[in-house]
C-alpha cells in the first residue's frame, strides 16, 4: 500500500486536523464495532511475495491438471487449445485491470467487444448479440424468460436429457416466489433409438400454453439433432419460440441456427480460446434476430457501434434504459458484472481462425471423436451407445464389463487418465454409462493409451 | 492508431490457426452440414495479435488514474495472475474427482475461513458470479427458506432502499418477488418508521447497503434488522462498499442473515472490464441448507466435495463458479492479514475525508446530504449541479475532459439519481497520496475551465483516439448495430 | 504520459517488494558492511508496474511496422514465449546433472540436427551469445587451428570486405588479427583479383557476408573459398541475410569451413531490443575439435554432455549460451519444416524486389550499384542522395517523419556509408502485402513532402511523445551522463 | 505467413511479370544451387500450434526443474525470486520485439536503459554505467583490457579460484593472435586460513608490468573480501587499475565498490529479477567512475540523458564512434546484440526493491545461509570449509562421510534435490567438495529436507 508507511499515514490525517483513523469511523455505533485485542482469527500475514509465492504454489501443487494428464471430461467446460496468442492478449495490462471507462477511454476495448458480438453473430447467422452472461445455463434462462416475455405463456420444453448443472439453473430462472409468475419445466424425452430428441414426445407436449422449445445442437449426450429443422418448425405451429443451445466451436462443419430457423440462440463462450479453469472459463451468450421484438427483451447490454461527432467510429449502448442499471427493478431480468474479458478472448479466437479454422478444427474434432469411440468399442464389454452422429462427446457403457464406473475410474487415475463423465449419478437410467470428450487436444497416442489402460482395467 | 474492425481486414485465403487436414463431412448427418462459411475474417496469426494489441493500448484501464466509485479500483497482484495461467489453475476441469482437485479445494476452504472471521457467517459459496449473482442468490434462497417454512405464497415483499444497488431490486424482482423501496431522508438513510411502515407478514426480506456509496452508515442497522426480523423476514447485507469498514464491523454481529463480498473489487481480484467475478454469499446456519452446492468440506485426508444439502437451491451457475478468482482473492487475505485489512480500511476512509476537504474546496461542486455532518466512509457522493447550473457543463463532459489528462471516467451514480449531475470517485488504499492530488487537481482545472471557456470542456475529449459522441438514437432500431452485419446492412460499412 | 524517471518517483518508507525482516549484522565483517544505502528510489508495487507499462507505451516496437533491414523483423510465435517462461524452461540451471535437463538437452540437439541440415555444417555451437560473438568465435577458432597447426605467429591476418558486419573485422581485431579490407567494384562485391593480391602465408581466415545486406551474391564465391584455402586460410560465411537463401545453397556445399546463423533474426527468435540472442556457430569436422564446450551427444539413453575437447578454445561466455532461445528456434523449424522455409526465402525475395519496383519509382531515391542488373536478393541498399542534395531532407529526417506514420526506423548502413544517405528496408516473409504498401506509400508521401515543405520533414516528429534531438555534444564528457547521478551532478536534475 | 496463400504469392510475382520464384534468384549460379528433390534432411513441418504446443510441452517434460525440486546450485547463475510484475513487464510485446527505432519511437526502451544503468550505478557507487554485454566473464574480459589499453601494460592478476567457466572467457579475450598482443593472465592464490585472496601473494605478483588485479566480492567460493580496500591499495601503488567483480544482489548489505576503491566494477545481471533459464538469463555489466579516461575505453554503448530542441527529457547514444559499430576494427573492442532486454528486467526488480527491500534481502540471505551452513556441518563426516564470512555459497566438504559425491549428489537427485557444484572436477585441491548456494529461495524447510536427506544417504 503506497500510503501505509506510517509518516505518510500520519501526514494524511494530520491534513484533517487526526492524528489516529479512528475518529473517522464516529458514524458507525461504539456497540456496532469489532473490539476484540486481536481483531479477527486469520493467520499471519504473508507479506513477502517470495513466501507468499511459495504458499501457494504447495497449495496449487496438489491438484492434477488435464495437460500432465489425459482428461476426456467435457459436458460444460471443454478442454480445448488455446492459442497462445490469446492467452497475451487477455493478459495485457489494459484490458485485465479497468472496469468502465468513457467511450473514447475504452475506445479499444468496445471494439474489442464489437468484433466478440460480430464473429459469433456469423458463426450462428444472427444480426443481433449481446455482450456476454455467466454461463450457457444462464443464458438458456434468460432466453426462456424473454420467451415468456414475448409470447406472454407460462410453459417451457426442455430436453429431459441436458446437463443437470444446466438444468438447475434454468429451474431456478423460471421459478419464482409471487403465484402464477413461475415458468413450468417441462421435460421431452429422448428416442432410445436415435439418442436424439423424440419428436413424438415433443408434438404431444406442445400446446397453446408452450412459450419456447429449448433443445441443444449437439446435445449434452453428444448427439448432432439432425431433426432441428423439424423442431423449430412444430415449435412455431404452436406458437412458441425456437431457442437452441450451440456449441459454437461445432458451427465450421454445423449448420448454424439461423439454417433452421431457430427463434434465439444461446450458449457457451468458454470452447472458443478459454481455459478451463476449474470452471472459471465459461462464459453464455444470447442472440438472435436484430428485430425490436427481442432487442427489447435482452437483459445483457447491447454495445452498438455508433458514430463520434466528428464522424469517427465509436461504440455505446444501446437501450440501456431496459436494463436493471437504467430500470431497477422494472428492468428486463438484471445484468452486472459478467464475463467480459473472456470476450476479448473470444474475439481473438475466432479471429484467428476464420472460416477455415473453423471447418478444419470441427472435421478433426469429428474424425477423432468417432475413432476414438471406435476403438474404446473395441474393448471387450464396453460399447458405445450410439457410435455415430455425434459431435465431440459419446455416451460409453461399461455395464459389460462388470465392474463398478468408480473403481475403472479410479483405475483409469493411476495410470494418468480422467475418465469420462459418471452419468449414472446425474441421469436416470444411465447407470454404468459416462460422457466422454474428445476434441483436438487428443492425439491418436492418448487415445492407444486410453484403451491399453481400459484393456487392463476391464480385462 | 487507426486501427480498422477485424472483420475488414480480411484477406481470402489467410489464417491465425492451422488444425491437421482431415475429411469428416461423412459424420455430419446431411442435414446439418453447414453450406456457407461464417463471414469470419481471414487473418494471419501476426496480424491478429498486433490488432488486439493496438486495442489494448487504446484501452485507458488502470495505465491512467480511475477512481471509479462503487468499484474499489485496486490493485491486482501479478503473482495471482500468474499462477492463475499455470496449468494447476487453468486447465483444471471442474468435474475433476475431488482426489485430484485438491489444491482449489483447499484455496475455497481457505477463503471461506477467512470470510467467515471477517463477517461472522456460517458458510460461503463462491457460485455466484458477480454482485448481482449474490443478490440473486439470497432471492433464490429467501424463496426456498419460506417455501420451506410453508410461507412461499405469502411472503412476496422484498424491502430495499432507493439507494441499493438496482441489482437488489432487479434480482429480487427476477426472482419472482414484489420490491418496496425505501426512499432517503435529509440524513442519508431511510427512516426506521418508513421502514416499520412497509412490514408486514408479506415480508421476505430485507436487501440493504450500509454504508451505501455516499458513505453515510445508518447506525440505526441493528433496529432495522430486529424489526424485519419479528415481522418474519430475511436479512441480507450488500457488502458492495465493504472497504470502509472491513475489520470495523461484521454482518453477522449485527444481526443479519446473510451477506455478499466482492471479490472483484474489496479483495483485489481483477475486473477484466467486468468479469469473470465472484460475488461471495455467505449466511448464517439458519440459511445453510439453502446453498447452492458444489460446498467444500474438509475432512481428516484433506477436503472434500459437499453436492449441496436436499434442500439447496441447486444451482445459480453451473459448478464452482469463477474459482480462479478465489484462489487470487484467498492470496490477497494471505498477503494482507487480519491487522492490514483493518489498515486499509483506515486509510481508504482517511484518503476519502482528504479528497473531500480538497474537493469541497473547488467552486462549482457539493457534497449530497449536507444534514449529514460526519465523516464520510470510503466514499462521499458530490454533486456538480451548481457548476451545470453555473456554466452548461454536466458530469459527462467533465468525465471527458478529465480523460484528456489521463484521469479515467469517475462514478457517477446508479438510477434514480437523487443528485443533479452526481459523481463518486473512491481513493481506496491503492493509489498514492500523489496520485489523488493530481486527480483533485485535474478536476480543480476542469472546473475552473468549465467557467472560463465551457466550450473547451463541452467538446472534449481532445486528445484521445477518437472524440464524443454524436448523441445517435441507439435505441432507435433502425440506428442500433450490435454487430458488423447489422451496421453494414443499416449503414453500409 | 508525461513520465517521471522512475529515480524522481521516490517517496521515503515505500517499497515494492517484502522479505521476512532478520538482523545480520553480525554476518558482515564489519569493514565491509554497507554504510549508506543505496540511492534507489522507494516506489510502491503498483506504481513500479504502471510505470514501466507506461514506458511500454511509448515503444513503438512491432506494433507499428519495422522493416529494420539486415535484422529480418519477423513474428515471434507466442507458443514459444509461454513455453520458455514456464519453469521447465526459466527454472533451469546450467550446471544441473544431464539426467535432469534431458528436454533442453533434447532442444539443442535437434537444432543441431537441423542447422547441419540447412548448412551442411558437422557441428554446431550455440554458446556464442550474437551474431558478433559468432564472429568472434571464428576468430578465437581460427587462432587455434593455426595454433594447432605450429603457424600461430604467422597467420595474423583475417580477410573481409567493406561491406561485411562491423562485428566481422572488429572482433577479429580483439582476437589479436590485423584486418584486410576489400572494397567494392561497381558491381556490387570486391573482385577476386583483389582478393588474390590480399591472400598470402599471412592469412588466416576469410570472413565474408553473401549476400551482403545489400541484396547481392558474389557469384565467384566458389573461386574465392578454393583460393583462400589454397593460400592456407580458413573460410568463415556470416549468414547475417539468410532469410533470401535459406534453402537455396548450403555454406558447406560452397566449401566454407564454418559459418553463422543468427536465432533472433532468421529463426523468429524475439529481439529484445537487442538480445538474449544466439549466433549459432556451425563448423565442419576440420574445425569442430576447437569448438567451446559443453556440447550435446545423442547416446542410447538420451542426451548427453560433451565438455568440449581438449584443443577446445575453451569459452566464449558461460555455459550453454541462451538456451532458452535455443528453444524457440527449434520450435520454429519444426513448424515450418523444409518446404515451409524455403517458401519463406521465395516470398521475401519475391516482397524486395515487389518494393525495390515501387521505391525506385519515388522521386529522390535510388539503389546502390546500378551495374548490378539483377533482382536482388532479401534486400536492396537505397540511396537518398538524391532527395537530400534537391530538398536538404536527409534519411534522419525521414526516419523521424515516418514515425509519425506508425513506421519504426528503417536501417540506414552500416560504417562506412558508401553511399549517400543510405537506407535498407528489409519486408521479410511475414509483414502482408498490405503493411508493404502502407510503408511503400508513407515513404512515398514523405519524399513528395521534402520538396514541397522541406521543414514538415525536418522538424519531425510531431506526434510522438517528444520531438527530435537538440543536437547536443553527447561526446563531451561535461555533457554525457549514463547515469541520473551524472545528470543530477553535470545539470542539476 | 500472411503472403504464403497461392493467390496472395501469385499476384506479387504477377507484380514483378512472374510466375514463379525461381527467376528471382538468378544472381546465384546454378551449380551454387541445392538441387535436390527433398531439399533438406528436415522431419516434416507440424504446421498446426495444437500439435506444435504437444510437441514441444513432451519435450520439456524431461526437465526436473528447481521449482519443483530443491537446487543449492549457484556459482555464477542463481535462483532469486523474480517478481511477478517483472515478468510482466519484459514479456510486454513493445519491449520483447522490437530492435531499434529513432530516440522518439523508442523513448520508453531508451529510459527503462537509464533507470537501469542509473539504479545500478546507485548500488554500485559508480556514475558511468555502460549497457549490458553477454555476461559476467565478458564483462570482466573487456574491463581487463580496457585496463590493458588504460595502463599500455600487458598482464592481469587474478583469483586462482575463480569459476572455471568465467576463467576461461577471461582467457580467451586475453589471448591475441599477433605476437605480443596478449595479455598475460596471472592468478593469485588463495589463503586457506581464511579462504580469501592471499594479500602475500598479490604482493609478490604485483609489478610495473600489471595493468589490472581483477578480484570478486564476493569471491567464487562464496567469501566476503573483508581486505577489498587493502587488495585496491596493493594495485594501485603498483600503478595497476583495481577491477572488482561484484554480485549486485549483496550491495543492499555489503560495501559497494567505491567504497573500498575500485576503479572499474563487473558483474552479473542476472540475480536482479531474471529467471535462470538454463543460464539464458545471463547479463554482465561495466560500470566506473564518470571520468573520460574510463569512458573512452568502453566496448559497450553508452545511453545518455538529453534534451529535444523542445526541451524534453530524451535519450541517446554517447561516444557511438568508439564503437565497433562506430569504427570496426579500430573500436574499442566490439559489441552487437547483448542482453538489453534483460536489463528492463533489472531496472524494474532494481525499482521494487528500493534501499530498503535489497537491504532485507541481503540480510534474509545471509542469514538462511549461514543457517543452512551450521545445520549441513552438523551432519557426521560434513564439514563447512569456511563456516563464516562468506555471502550465498560456502563450501561443503564432504570428505569424511567416505562417499563419492556423485553418489551423494544421485541419492539427493532421487529425493528431489539438487546438490551443489561438485569442485572436485573445477578446481584442483577440492576433491570432496561442492559448493553450496542458499538464497530467499530456500524455505527453513527446504534445509531441513536437505539435512535429513544428508543424514541418509550419508549413514
């Protein structure tokens, strides 16, 4: 602290006549303060950063990461590459530390943002896009709300099979604690057959009360809905709004939302150029068509680009009066601090891909997805439960191997090897089956050593 | 520079990134093979980080002076930043097996432990992602705590005063709950018979700032919490502005059930321009069962995941929420200690008492609630009303002016503003004494500026990249682009 | 900014920087314990980093363009940098046991592998520290061999031309040789006559660029090697200007005994504003057993260390040289692999001559050696003779001027300028077209402005943090000062 | 490569009436030429950064670093503790990429040079500071002859136990092709009472013939030269310059060379805030008095503060003409690419630490390793060969356990520490020995898994 060598210190409350802070605080009641000898029970502190360094560090020691390791988790937070160049960019003194500037002040950073909105506005084929929220569950949440917002009906259909991490946030988005203003969650089921959503189920649970469709292009377990086309289209003769949840990282080699005539498009930041971390990595966008009808029910903000008095590009909000920071409690939901410097990361990416990174990177991702299911097939008792028209996930079932998913997993983590997610434990009637992630983080080398050690495991 | 868009320097045929050429158009089902490329740029791997570099020094952030109020601008330690890019930090997945994740476990319970002795609470959950996430959170668990009690049809009230931050009301609001606000009186706070006034069985909650960013303490708090209280209601404290009066006082001592610290600003995380963030919720027992999970226990080999009790409210966010960020706001309690946490809090009340004896000081600026004569906490809200009425020249202009001497924008204030043309800077602990008088002194020449030659200020900025803005109607449909397609079909590029 | 020196930023009591506080007095003997400390400047954390961002600032570098010749600006790939800065690279001491350095080991010996390839060249060293400590290197070798060969006393003289590296006959010299110089014929290299007169039992080694960094290859080069080793001496091939040959010849197939590449300029290692760099020293099998140790072998299990042979000169610096370059070196070679290099020669030999069409189309500049027909190699020496003598613009005032335009400086020539007002832009494989252009056009637009407002030019720059030299004597010893102390005691702060 | 795309390649050579490169390398006669099929030996390129970033992490790998294990190596490259913010600051793109511009475009660069040579020069009591050169042994080759050239006398006396690897640079720029051009190299014993310079013996080897006595505070082995002032007085009454090789870290708690004298200080970089990088994170300085007859004789260049006809504070070279780049052959010496970006590394650690912070680290430092010291001598068959007065290193004799070191050093390898410096291979007389470094890098822990390991493997 520069000021906190004590004759500084002195020198500033000498200015207001004090020769002690504590006069300062003579708003707040004798009886409201903390008054014990040593104030609070923390441990001493570490001043020096060659200690504090060394602290934590022998803390962060005791994880083990997805490089030293082969992690074939995904299911909401994917391990993909991350350019070098984007880890300096988000690094870059300028764009970590600020938080709200003017619009010549930030002048580079809302450009930044400009060019985030821009790139997966062409990515899914849609004009309009906000800057972006917490995660894809939150944005699957604030898209239903604009649903019933718009279309004025109190029901949404959701894939029975998402992500239960998901799908708890969307419970909480439509609940609600005055009666009658709760967004009922209703499930559609999957066809056993195809592992995609089962139209027949949709059609009957359809109705007059439906606000929006809510499925997932690829869906949680993997699978591409060859049939969105048709989805959106049932959804529409009900009256309801369409709204899909995206992998962007998919949109080089899938058809974009706008090919199917999806209503919103929502979900997730992190795949394009964010770690991980932990789960710190993710981030949710909401799109759409650039028509009055949902700009005024977005509640992120909306970074326009604009003109500077002297003609010279610049960026500002747009309709920022809808949002909780103009209306309060009248707002359109509520927005704050989110994820926005994962969008300069995002930028970036996509950026450097451009068209044809994005086709190249979806072909490989397919191809060693698919071989990689292929050969873990190959293991005696493990099957896949559908081997193709999946993206980068698949559901593997070990239910023949006769072991517990626990104990191969744990088997799996002494030789190096984070095993696919447990679904049995999130999903009902998936016992014995995980989600496993492929992306092209794996060489063909990891996947030999995935199934060697399944060999063994399983044998 | 003159850095054009991304999107326009396009040239066919380039690329940052090259992937193994593979074939897979045989696992696309055909109907979802995508026909048109995106519109992406087509860049060269040099070119787009030169691009995003030249973005970035046209970015201000903290290379100049902010004082952004609310925000508690500090500084970020860069040993956080860097272990945060290790791959211990970043390449962790957040369904790792506990056995594997051991050491963000360990910063979680460490974290927790030390919001626990600041604040008196029971438990934290690091989930939400943000102030207004904490708010929401405390919604979604003063929902289930009534809905539990067989209350949840009854009590649709939450309490809050016109100077909360507008996430409390919108949160409650989103939430499903009905909002009463609270307006101020002469003193800076609410009355408590307004406040006994709006009680009733219907009460859920009370969402309340103290100090709120005038930093004026309501010292009647302790009453206020007992009167929601015996009307049945929750008590949560937006601990927003906890700088002022962090080791000085505890949410829990005074009796509230629950509150929220932000990691972003009080605990020297990064903003990142806004996010990722951590709104830290923390409550007593009483609302423990309520919390999100993922929890983290410790147990005798080391620590353990808690899913979340039966009754939690599942989920505000998926999984542990922006836990990289815990990690650098546990290495800033580990840094500081208990006796420099207190420290800061002393001297960002101390600067804040300096900055407003300099600042009354200059013709054209007030302070709000004169009847409250105290010392203000980390903040005072001014107001530049007179010098508007005096010369034409509002708070934005002087914002703009200010950044031409490197100042960044200042706080004005959140809606409504109850003060004409209002502004709230916050010295906190981090900025030199240097660096307040040369802000003190920016805003002096700009006020005096603004009676000599109005115009100076009303056109400015002068010397950054670009200047003000035209006044467009971005919210007229036909005007607004959040996106380059949409401006070159309105505009035409 | 307007930034203070970071030794006027002083403020007593702070630091920016904590140790754990213990006495040790009594560890000092007492005649050589400090008296007075140190007159450093007490600067906060923060304000440390601000400031030296600020300084970042205002370095043009590589965001804007620099086509600084002879040093090849190229990108940097950032996947380098995070892998050098990572502790498997950065947390390496030189002296640990090869068991545990098998991976930087591994490094070395697949640039090795590499350079051989690209050179023909038995072995390589990569202790010498830059292109000139390259240089020197052959000169202490070339003492060695003639040492080793009973003629140590006889063969004192190096061969080189004027146009060859300052660093060539410099270290020569402070290796103790006498420097022959060649000049020019007007076709743009010295003729073999002359360096017949040269070549006696005298000579110790040739050193020579080619082509030199002017863009001409001496087609008799052959000739030149077979004469110089016919007289007795050793043949030494500065490969300073690769970047137009790599791939096209090989010094070994041209029968040079040894020659140099430097990392920092062809092999996309960052510059640094002037190293850590690495001039790679490859030799053949004659001059190999007099190369310094430690040097790397391939053996059954992995790597290991060869201390340098007995003839061995022993060290040019301190152990491996910058091996963290090394690195990133080979990460460049093994992204662009054989065709990838090659084309990168094409193209930059193909953007010379793209720009040498359109310079020589600007009023007031011309080329060197007009007898040299034809295309150019990597690079082509320029000439503003011209404009200086009709306007009294000189290629300074152009420099300054096109900083204006976001272009660093060009390169000028090395001493001694055989040409007037001499200026070598080098476009590489890895500025686009477009940036090409840009620069082609600024230049362009700055000649035209020397004959239309002569004083525009020489009174630039305008627009950069400040403006050109007063032209002080920076050589009187009552004038310099390297140091703020100096400053301080010649011009009183 | 932003050209590289058939169509962006065709239309420059369409530019130059061509279509194809090859014309373009007409000058260089065909059987010059490499002609083969495959042109080069060379695997094949891994053009994709996922790929490369595999690659080359796989490689790296096979590092054990000193992070992860616990390292006492020193002896002329040393693990400190760099802070985070000078990390920061040398991989800023404007500071890691660029090579030179004009006194304006590169003001920031030019002053971040004299905040460095300025703070050096501060610890080291010296007005003249050159830019850096390679490294600590060519800073102490090119100050001997710069005394050679000063002096016109052609012999330098120095330690005999000096670092081997600093010898022989220092050998190399003392020998000379032509006759009686080199400068003999003389070294002076040291005192095995004391373990520092023999002042007996500088005596006798002092004479009119001696341009230089070149000594290191601290020495090699690690010993404070308490006699710094005596040794100085001995040169100079022999008409010799007096040139000391100091470690810049120790200057916050040891005299600095003016002190005591010194006509001309060397040294290394590198401890102030540069990673050791496999002694890539070398840097050597030369720094005197600011006098002509000293500053006429520098290699390096000289960055001196200046004016703008405006006025302004800007930077620029001195004396460029003394250069090699100035005068080729005729120059002082030669200088070229150096290690400048590591002295912004130096200048900031340098401005961190203050008065203040080098002198508790100096402390902090002498401390641990005395520490260290008494805990490793207590070990049977250990001895500490000089258990005081020395700085970061001493001297460890392992003679009486009866093991070889390298069987000592591979048992401490398998428990993850790294042993010093074996001097049984370095010097003669030191069989048995190893050379110790201990800094604010070593926890009290760390010294305690050592000695436990000792006791061990020493049983």
């Amino acid at each position: 602290m520069p000021n906190s060598a004590p004759a500084l210190k002195a020198a500033i409350l000498a200015e207001l006549g004090l020769d002690d802070a504590e006069p300062l605080f003579g708003q707040i009641p004798e009886d409201h303060r903390l008054r014990e000898a040593l104030p609070l029970p923390l441990p001493p502190a570490i001043t020096s950063e060659v200690e504090l360094s060394r602290h934590l560090r022998g803390i962060l020691a005791k994880n083990r990461h997805c490089l030293d390791n082969i992690s074939f988790l995904g299911g909401g937070c994917w391990q993909h590459h991350v350019p070098a160049v984007v880890d300096e960019i988000v690094g870059r003194s300028e764009f970590l530390t600020p938080v709200w500037g003017t619009p010549s002040s930030d002048l580079g950073r809302n450009q930044a943002w400009f060019e985030f909105t821009s790139q997966l506005g062409a990515l899914l084929g849609m004009e309009m896009v906000g800057l972006p929220v917490y995660s894809w569950g939150c944005a699957a949440g604030h898209a239903i709300r604009m649903a019933a917002r718009i279309t004025g009906r109190g029901k949404v259909l959701v894939p029975a099979e998402m992500s239960p991490e998901r799908r708890m946030v969307v419970d909480n988005y439509c609940a609600a604690a005055g009666a009658g203003r709760a967004i009922e969650v209703v499930a559609i089921a999957t066809d056993s057959a195809t592992g995609r959503l089962d139209l027949g189920d949709l059609d009957a649970r359809l109705g007059a009360d439906v606000a929006a469709v809510y499925f997932e292009n690829p869906a949680y377990l993997g699978m591409i809905e060859s049939d969105a086309a048709a989805i959106v289209e049932a959804a529409h003769k009900a009256g309801a709004l369409a709204i899909v949840g995206v992998d962007p990282i998919s949109l080089g080699v899938l058809s974009p939302p706008s090919d199917y005539g999806a209503d919103i498009a929502v979900g997730s930041t992190q795949p394009l150029g964010v770690h991980m971390h932990g789960g710190g990595g993710l981030g949710g966008f909401i799109a759409s068509r650039d028509e009055a009808i949902y700009a005024h029910e977005y509640p992120t903000l909306l970074n326009s680009m604009t003109r500077t008095a002297a003609g010279e590009r610049v960026f500002a909000m747009s309709l920022m009066h809808q949002s909780s920071y103009g209306a309060r409690e009248e707002g359109k939901d509520w927005t704050g601090n989110s994820t926005y410097l994962w969008a300069i990361a995002n930028a970036a990416y996509m950026a450097l891909l451009g068209p044809l990174g994005f086709r190249e990177l979806g072909a490989l991702i397919l191809r060693r997805a698919h071989d990689a299911a292929r050969q873990i097939a190959s293991v005696p008792g493990i099957s896949v439960a559908h081997p193709s028209g999946f993206f980068k996930e698949f559901v593997v079932d070990f239910g023949g191997t006769g072991q517990s998913l626990d104990a191969i997993d744990e088997a799996l983590r002494v030789r190096g090897i984070f095993g696919g997610i447990d679904l049995g434990a999130r999903l009902p009637g998936r016992e014995h089956q995980a989600l496993y992630c492929v992306t092209e983080c794996h060489s063909p080398a990891d996947i030999d050593r995935l199934v060697t050690a399944l060999r063994e495991v399983c044998a | 520079w003159d850095e054009p868009l991304a999107m326009e320097m396009s040239v066919a045929g380039r690329r940052g990134q090259h992937y193994p050429i593979v074939d897979a158009d045989d696992l696309v089902p055909a109907a979802m093979r995508r026909q048109a490329p995106p519109e992406l740029p087509e860049i060269s791997e040099p070119d787009v980080l030169r691009h995003y570099l030249r973005l970035s020094q046209q970015t201000m952030g903290m290379m100049g002076i902010s004082l952004f109020g609310t925000c508690t601008m500090k500084y970020n330690p860069r040993l956080h930043e860097k272990l945060a890019a290790g791959p211990h930090v970043a390449e962790m997945h957040p369904e790792q097996h506990p056995d594997t994740m051991q050491g963000l476990l360990e910063c979680v319970w460490r974290l927790e432990d030390a919001l626990k002795a600041l604040s008196g609470m029971a438990r934290f959950s690091f989930q939400p992602a943000g102030g207004a996430d904490a708010a929401y959170t405390q919604a979604c668990i003063t929902r289930a705590y009534h809905a539990a009690h067989g209350d949840a049809d009854r009590r649709t009230q939450i309490v809050t005063s016109i100077q909360s931050h507008p996430c409390n009301p919108a949160t409650a609001a989103a939430a499903g709950f009905d909002i009463v606000t609270l307006p101020l009186e002469s003193n800076g706070y609410p009355s408590i018979q307004a406040l006994r006034a709006a009680l009733s069985d219907r009460t859920a909650a009370l969402f309340i700032n103290n100090p709120d960013d005038m930093g004026v303490y309501n010292p009647e708090i302790r009453d206020w919490v007992d009167a929601v209280h015996a009307a049945g209601g929750l008590c949560f404290y937006d601990h927003a502005n906890f700088n002022g009066v962090m080791g000085k006082i505890r949410a829990a001592d005074l009796g509230f059930d629950a509150c929220m610290f932000m990691l972003h600003k009080t605990f020297g995380v990064p903003k990142g321009g806004g996010g990722p963030a951590v709104g830290a919720y923390g409550c007593t027992e009483k609302l423990a069962p309520f919390l999100p999970g993922p929890l983290v226990a410790k147990d005798g080999n080391g620590f353990a995941v808690e899913p979340g009790a039966a009754s939690s409210i599942g989920r505000v966010r998926e999984y542990w929420g922006n836990i990289h960020q815990v990690m650098k706001a546990y290495g800033w309690v580990a840094a500081m200690g208990a006796e420099g946490i207190a420290e800061a809090s002393d001297i960002s009340v101390a600067l804040n008492n300096y900055m407003e004896k300099k600042l009354l000081a200059i013709r054209g600026v007030t302070r709000s609630h004169p009847d409250q004569p105290g010392w203000r906490l980390e903040m005072t809200r001014y107001s530049l009303g007179q010098l508007y009425e005096e010369t034409g020249v509002g708070g934005g202009d002087v914002q703009n002016r200010m950044a031409d001497f490197g100042i960044d924008a200042f706080w004005m204030a959140h809606e409504p503003w109850i003060f004409p043309h209002p502004f709230t800077p916050e010295a906190g602990e981090m900025w030199s004494r240097e660096d307040i008088d040369y802000w003190i002194a920016v805003l002096a020449h700009v006020c005096d500026e603004a009676y000599r030659d109005p115009d100076m200020v009303k056109s400015a900025p002068h010397n950054q990249a670009v200047g003000k803005l035209a006044g467009d109607d971005l919210d007229d449909p036909a005007v607004w682009a959040t996106t380059w397609a949409a401006w070159q079909r309105k505009h035409g590029g």
